[in-house]
C-alpha cells in the first residue's frame, strides 16, 4: 500500500518492513520455541531459555551502548 500510493518515505518503509516486523518475526520465534518447550514439559529448558535469552539480550544492549559511547 505505501508502495502504491507513495504514502512513507523509502527510511519509514525500511523502519517498517525490517525493524516492525523484523521484531515480530523474532519475539514470535522466540515463544514459539518456549512454547514447544512447554508442551514437552521441559521446566527446567523453558526457564533457562527464556530467563537468559533475556538476560543475554540485556547484557548485549548494555555492552552495545558501552562500545557506542567509547568511540
């Protein structure tokens, strides 16, 4: 539709289609494997998954933000 009518700029498009979805495609992913952890009944993966998937993340973001600020 943006596409078409020349609604978004081509940046918002990108915003859009990579950081938008991008992010969905990857969180889905995310609890369809926790998900299928669950229905395994596999306490103890599902919660170290999803505890250092998080965690990791952070600690990713942290450092991240460390390096940007040292340059």
């Amino acid at each position: 539709m943006s596409e078409r009518g020349n609604l978004l700029s081509p940046e918002a498009r990108i915003f859009l289609t990579v950081g938008i979805c991008g992010g969905f495609t990857t969180f889905s992913s995310l609890t369809n494997d926790a998900f299928m952890l669950l229905q395994e009944k596999e306490w103890l993966k599902v919660s170290l998954y999803a505890s250092l998937s998080f965690f990791l993340g952070l600690v990713a973001v942290y450092l991240g933000r460390t390096l940007i600020k040292s340059i």
